[in-house]
C-alpha cells in the first residue's frame, strides 16, 4: 500500500520549522567542498547532486559536481554564472 513519507527521502530539502539542513551561503563560496554521507548529508547521493544542482539555479550560479568513487562523498564546486 502507499504511504507518504518525509521529504527529505526524496530531496535534501529544509528541515522541518524552516531551519536549513546545510550552509548554502558558505558551499557558496567558490571554494571546492567535500561532502560525506551520513556526516555532511543524509539523503541519496543522486539526492543531494539534485539538491545542488537546484540550489545553483536558485542563487543564479553554475555548479560542478562528481560522485567520488568511494560513494560516500561528493566533491561539488559553485562559481558565478558567465554571459
């Protein structure tokens, strides 16, 4: 039977109360970050790849990302987006 279950098992959204699960603001930065499942984030990796993707177009930003090898961490950079 169907069942509805949190949105977080299907995007790395929001927590609940508005609180944001992650530091955008700083990922943003134009460094390369790496991020580790189960530390840094908790949903899918293809989740969070989404979830960065998403957040790029909201803040008007180009963005890199490769799932390492080991499938637990992603390695993501945002840099500004060219004319």
């Amino acid at each position: 039977m169907a069942e509805t279950v949190d949105s977080s098992e299907l995007f790395c959204a929001p927590s609940k109360g508005g609180k944001r699960k992650y530091n955008w603001e700083l990922w943003q930065d134009g460094r390369t970050w790496k991020i580790t499942k189960g530390v840094d984030f908790f949903c899918s990796l293809r989740s969070m790849r989404l979830s960065i993707g998403i957040r790029a177009k909201y803040a008007g930003l180009n963005y890199k990302t490769v799932t390492n090898k080991d499938n637990q961490t992603i390695t993501f950079q945002f840099s500004p987006r060219t004319k």
